[in-house]
C-alpha cells in the first residue's frame, strides 16, 4: 500500500477482506467443481466492484485504472479465477459505458454493475487469435438489422453470461471495416459449443460463441461503422492491466504460502527458513514482485491520465508482471515440494491459473512485438 492515497488503502482493504472471506475458503471447491460462482460475484459487485470505473450516473463506482489495479490484485488473492472473469466483464461495461448512447448506456449498464447480469467479451475467432484485424465473424447490414455469421472461440463466461459484446466485419478487410455489437443471450441464432476444459480459470466457464443468422438490431451497435477495432483495442489496454493486476493478486498470494511454508517445514532438523539459499529465493521472489506491481501500477496511471504512450506502457507492464508473477508462483510451488504438487495445497492453483495470463489479451509475444514497434518507430 506504500504511495497510497487513504480512499484507496480502504478500497484495498475492503478488497483483501472480501477475498479472504468470501473467495479463498472456496476457491479449491470452485476449481474442482467447475463453479461459476455467481452469487459471490453480485456481493462484490454490491461493494462497488462490478463497474469500477465506469460512470457513477448508471451505476458504476467511478475510479481510476489504478484504485481499479488494486482492486483486483487484492480480489486475485482469494481466486484469481473468478477475479480474472469479473475483470473482463468489468471491461465490456465500460466499453458500453464509454462509446455507447445515452440510450444504451442507460439499457445495460445498471444491471451489468450491479452484476445481475454478465457480460462476455468476443474478440478471437478459431482462425484469428493474436491477428485480430483479420476476424472473419461477418454482420451484414439488412435495414434496421445485421445478420451476423461466424464464430468466436475461447469465450470466458460463454454460454453462461448474458450480454455479448462482439467484434464483428461490416465492411472490407483489415481493422477499418470492424464494427462493435451487442447482443444478448436468447437472440435467434445465437447459440454456444460445449464447455471447455482447461488447465486453469476452472471457476469461469468457456465455449465458443456461434452466430448462425443472427439478427441483431442496429441500435445495439457501440459507435460507428467501423469504429470496433479502435473499440476492442482501448479495451485490451485497460484489459491488459486488470489482468496483470490479478498476476499480482497470485504472486502475493504465492510468497505469503513460501514464506508460511518455510518458517514450518522442517528439513535436517531446521526449519527450511533457516538455508540461505531459500531465503535468497524469496527476497527474490518479493523484489521482483514489487517490481512488476510498480510497472502496472505506473502504466495504469498513464492510461488514466490519456498519456500518449499509456498502450506502449501497458503492454510493457502486461508482459512483465504477467511473466514475473508466473515465475514467482512457479517458485513458491518448487519451495513447497511434494507438497506443492498437491491439490491441498493452493499453491498449485496459482499456478495453474496464473499460466493463462501469458496467453491472453495479447499474447506475450504480441506485446514484444507493440513495444519493439513503438521503439524502432520512435
């Protein structure tokens, strides 16, 4: 909490408590389980944490991307699972929030704050993952309608949530001819594939979302006619740090249990606390920690203040402490032996769920790619 205002020490506190509380004493069950854990979701969204930073006047919290980082990487230390979902869907109400009418910002907003009702996000197709400006997912435009057609894959919450917000092609190839929809669950040809199964993020369902002629009304597209890429884009930069802020969340979480792990068990009749070597690995482990947790928490300050180069610095921190944050959980497990191999032991769960950070919003790879660009153009 070093640098902290007061306001966000308490909404960090508030945040811990509610992770100990009402997260982690089930995040084993909701993992094994395969549990949305729906209701949990509505008491967070109940404090505030459904729309943080979306506009007080429908229902959101109205905080920065930083009270917003904090937040969820105090939320990730009870299940970085569930936590990881709620950002997500706190990113598509703030892309209706943000370049939706009056009319529809005043139709969805309330009840996706108040998590009454969820929200997906469908960007990558079977056939576009990192290269999102090539989606095939088509929307014809047919008088007040589209009739949209395709598929998106790798969809958290699919099948299960109730608004879609989907990024579709009205016009030619390449990011200029995407546009932004909203649909909802229940439209004719709107239908999902089976559930997933999946190393980690076990406590959020995902399917593929199928568009068989889907008819979707023109008043349910966000902005204009080509306007989605522009849209997905300054999502995935808030996205970005909303999921390495969760990396954070684990990475806590994880140093917290080694460093438990090692003041009990003993080996050679001292307790594991007492060889250097270990104790050399953890301060590693928290100097590395709270380097990736001041990159994130600096990139979310420029994204907040529109600084030109908020997206270079977010995906910087995206890449960082979402590889850093890895190898920490990683290296709490090894301290663990044995025992971190176990399902008993939550370790193991950090790791499995942290894993998928590297893959998602932008690839590690891509991010590599957004920085060097920045660099070699500048």
């Amino acid at each position: 909490s070093t640098g902290l205002t007061e306001d966000q020490k308490e909404f960090q506190k508030v945040a811990f408590d509610f992770a100990a509380k009402e997260m982690a004493p089930y995040m084993a069950e909701w993992d094994e389980k395969e549990i949305f854990p729906v209701e949990t979701m509505r008491k967070a969204a109940q404090l505030g944490f459904g729309g943080i930073y979306v506009k007080p006047d429908v229902g959101g919290s109205g905080l920065s991307r930083l009270d917003t980082s904090i937040i969820f990487e105090a939320l990730s230390t009870g299940c970085t699972s569930t936590t990881a979902y709620m950002s997500i869907h706190n990113m598509c109400v703030w892309m209706i929030d943000t370049f939706g009418s009056e009319e529809q910002r005043r139709r969805f907003c309330p009840s996706l704050c108040s998590m009454e009702k969820l929200a997906s996000y469908c960007l990558t197709e079977p056939g576009s993952g990192s290269d999102a400006a090539s989606l095939l997912t088509s929307a014809q435009r047919k008088g007040d309608t589209y009739v949209l057609n395709g598929s998106k894959a790798f969809i958290s919450g699919g099948g299960d949530t109730d608004v879609y917000v989907v990024m579709c092609r009205t016009g030619g190839p390449g990011p200029k001819g995407i546009s932004c929809l909203v649909l909802e669950k229940g439209m004719p040809g709107l239908s999902f594939g089976k559930k997933e199964r999946k190393v980690g993020w076990n406590s959020q369902p995902t399917r593929a979302v199928i568009f068989e002629d889907c008819v979707v009304p023109v008043g349910n597209r966000l902005g204009a006619e080509g306007q989605g890429f522009s849209i997905a884009m300054q999502g995935l930069n808030g996205g970005r740090i909303n999921i390495a802020s969760c990396s954070l969340g684990a990475a806590h979480a994880s140093v917290l249990l080694a460093q438990e792990h090692l003041t009990v068990r003993k080996q050679f009749g001292e307790p594991l606390a007492s060889n250097q070597f270990l104790q050399f690995r953890l301060a590693e482990m928290a100097t590395r920690l709270l380097a990736a947790r001041l990159m994130v928490r600096n990139a979310a300050r420029a994204l907040q203040d529109g600084r030109e180069d908020a997206a270079v610095l977010c995906s910087m921190a995206k890449l960082f402490a979402t590889d850093e944050c890895f190898g920490i959980c990683n290296q709490a497990l090894q301290m663990h032996g044995g025992y971190g191999y176990l399902k008993d032991y939550a370790v193991q769960q950090f790791v499995r769920d942290i894993r998928v950070h590297q893959i998602l919003e932008g690839t590690n790879e891509v991010m590599r790619m957004i920085v060097a660009r920045n660099l070699l153009q500048g």
